[in-house]
C-alpha cells in the first residue's frame, strides 16, 4: 500500500494567500490555482480584475507542475524545436502547459501539490507562484 | 453599452463561507465553485475529504445556474424524457448541468452570478448553496 | 459533380430578422444561429438579455437541424428510454442536441440551412424559429 | 459588487459593418466575430466564400483579444520558442489563438469586448478588425 502525503486545504488557502500578497504588492491581479499531488484542484482564486483566459491557464500550469513534478518554466526551457521533448505542450488537449508560472509544492522532498499562477507576465508569474511556496514554508516551519 | 454586475472576490468568498459552515455542521465535505454572472469562475474550494469528480460537478452546477439564469434542480424536474426540455442536460459537452446543488445568486433582480456545491445528495448540495446564499445577503444588508 | 443550394448570408440575415422580430414580440431575448446545409455557421446573433448558455445550444439545434435534416423537436419525441434513437442525445459529444428550437430550412424541397433559437422555453423557441423562416419565405417569394 | 461595461448587441453589429465594408473593399470575403468583455459570443456572420475554419478561427481570435485584454498579435510576437509565453498558443484546447486578427474592444480605458477576423492574411484580417473597431468608434462619438 502507498502512503501518499497531500496539501490539506488549510495549506492551499496559506499558498494561495502568500501567491495574493506578492499580486497585491506588484499591482496585477493574478488568478492562482492550487492542485493536490495527483493534479487535481484544491482551490482557485480570481482576483479582481484578472483575466478570464487566465482561468483556465493557471489550473494548466498547476497541474502540470503537480502531475509533471516539473515547473512549467522548465517545460518551458526544453520545449524547443528540435529538442525530444518539443510537442509536450500540446499533450493532453493541451493542458500540459509549459508557459512559466507553475511550480510543483515540494516538502520533505515530494510533490505535494503544485501552484500555478496567471494575469501577469511570466515572469510576474513565477515571482507569485515563489512568493505563495514561501509563505507555505514559513508557516509549515512555525506551526503554531 | 450595456452595464452588468458582477460578484467581487470578497463577495464569492461570503459565498463560500457560508455554504462551508452548512457543509461542516451536516458534516459533508464538499467542493464548493462560485462564478460571475458570465459563468466564468471566481473562486473554488475542495474541503479536505470531498470528492474528486465533484471538483467538475461544482463547477458545472455554478457555471448552469448563472449562465442560463436557472437553478439545476429546475433544469432536473423538467428534463424528463417526452419533455421538450430533455437533452439540455448534454448540452455544451455535458457543462450544462441538471443535477440539484446549483443556485443562481441575484442582487437587486440580477443574476450575479452563481454557486454549486458537489458531494453530498443533491439534497444536501441544495442546502449547503443556499446557505451560501443565505451567508452573503446577510453580509450585505449589514455592510461593515 | 453535385451541385449543392446553400443559404446566402443576406437570406441567413433574413432568417435572424424573423426571428428577432417574434423574440421582441413575445417579450424573451433570444440567441439565434444560422448555419448552411452542411452544419457550418452562417451568422449568429445575441440579443442584448438572452442567456450565455444559450449561445452554444441555438448554435448546436441549428447545425443538429440542417446536418441531421431534421426538426430538434422531432428528435425530442423519438429520443425516449426503449427507442432504438434514444441516446442520440449525446452524440458528436452532445452537438446533437434533441431540446426543441432547431429547424431544418427547406427550399424547393431541400434542406439549405438550419435556424436555432435558444433562451426562451422550447415551445417560445420554437415560435421563434418558425417565425424566421416564414419572413425568409416571404420575402423569397417576393424577390424585390 | 463589480460594475462592467459591456458591448451592445449594437455596438457589435456596428463593429461587423465596419469590418464588413473593409472586407468588401479589399475584396476578401471574411468571418467576423464579436465577444464580449468576458469572451462570450455576441454576434458573428460569415461573409459569402469566406473560409470553413475561419468560422471557429474568427471567434478564437475575439475570444482572446477580449478575455486576454491582448491583441492576437503581440502574442505572435511573444510566443516563440525560447520565450517563456510560449505554448500560450495551446491553452484553452487551443482556443487562446495566437494568430494576427484579433483585438480588444477598448472604450473609457476598459475592455468591454473584443473583435476576430479570419478568411485573409493575419494582415488583412488585422487591417478589417482595425476599421470595425474604428467604425464603431465613430457612432459612439456621433450618437445620434
């Protein structure tokens, strides 16, 4: 038997919360998505004013972190013509999303969980997805 | 140019809480997705327990009653085969949802958008959603 | 060589006018969908107040009702538990659509279209519909 | 509670005619498609010969101008391999269309829809969504 360690929803609340406070203080509204270890969402949040395709592509990039165990700025990096792995952004109807702003939730060395970010530039992005996993850290480390 | 309104994030976080606190006392965790009144999603969650396929569910339920102005249960008791109605429920690959548990929330005489709730009969999803609904009006007849 | 007779926009446009003008009448916002004899969209209209919902299902009774040369209502009547149709319903991942509302357009004896109304009840979509293709038929016939 | 504005069904038919008669100019029959600020369709037409993918091209593009709050186009110019936007142009089961012919609808500094023309060259198709939205900017400071 498998003995699987999974984001409880009070941990995503914490990662979407530190993911909302780097959006707030850069000044773009950001959707932000949470996934548990298998891919599947744990909780979402559009903030007012993000976009509505970002919807979809913040769920994308979290689950492909989770489910990949790969951030999707490292698909990203690969996903180059003539490299093998060119063409993984469009497995799975195209939910395998290598845009960057996905990042799998790592503790005690295993995915989690991943977190995917989307409103802003990338690189907007990934400095939420980072801001939401240390602000999870920072609790995990205090639990009081 | 037509004006619309539309819930805030804080608005379809009342939503939630009070569809929660329903879900905690009948002690049936549940997914939980709020959308605007256009059917695109504003915030979701997954209490810890609650089940995967309702993470769909949810959502399609919030997305049916906001986006055709209609409670899912409404939708249920009239499609029956013989019925005109019969075969909405397949409609838009399926997101059309006519299962109970999806309520459109109105302000004012407008939908503004809508709730869905998955996991426990429709019965209980119907309780949680109006709770929801019953949780937020209350917050904005005592605006502080 | 097959020679093929094909609704022209200015004749889709004369469909929607009917229509639109019924929709008014009866005092119900309608979604309404055009398309040619082979199921593919001619011309779609949105009034200001018809449901979002309703945009992909006006579209799937037209195309159901051109590409399959048959009314969606009577699809309706046949698709009943026992019947060797039902389960049509959800065929081509639900495009074919069986809520009453899609009529075939027939000139001279051949199907040239297809008109789909969605937002009222499916006897008001119905009406609406009929309306659309009596003012083609009219003004066909009055070529001026 | 958020307050949006949001196309007309007017305003979009006014944003079809000035696409329309550039089309008609540069004699290159087109797929027109209006959304509005959350992507859902408003009104589209396809012009006599214009292309069978173009009918779902057209609406891609609006869809995306508007709920993206971006021009198809800088995403093109984005969307290379090596950047770290690339792939964006998979998301959404591909409907996030990165192809030159799509634009916002922007009135008061808001989006309030968008506008996708497909059937041409992406610069032909830029060139006609360009005129309908100037078109429709004209009516809107001459409303009589």
């Amino acid at each position: 038997m498998l003995t699987i360690n999974r984001l409880s929803q009070t941990e995503a609340h914490l990662l979407i919360e530190g993911a909302r406070r780097k959006a707030i203080e850069i000044e773009v509204p950001m959707c932000i998505a949470i996934v548990d270890e298998s891919g599947n969402m744990i909780s979402f949040d559009r903030m007012d004013g993000a976009k509505i395709t970002s919807i979809t592509i913040a769920q994308d990039k979290a689950f492909t972190a989770a489910a990949a165990r790969k951030a999707t700025h490292e698909y990203n990096a690969a996903c180059v013509p003539g490299n093998l792995v060119f063409g993984i952004h469009t497995a799975i109807g195209g939910r395998l999303c290598v845009v960057g702003g996905g990042l799998p939730v790592v503790v005690d060395g295993a995915v989690v969980g991943g977190i995917g970010l989307s409103s802003g530039s990338p690189q907007q992005d990934m400095e939420c997805a980072e801001a939401g996993i240390a602000y999870l850290e920072q609790h995990l480390s205090n639990p009081r």
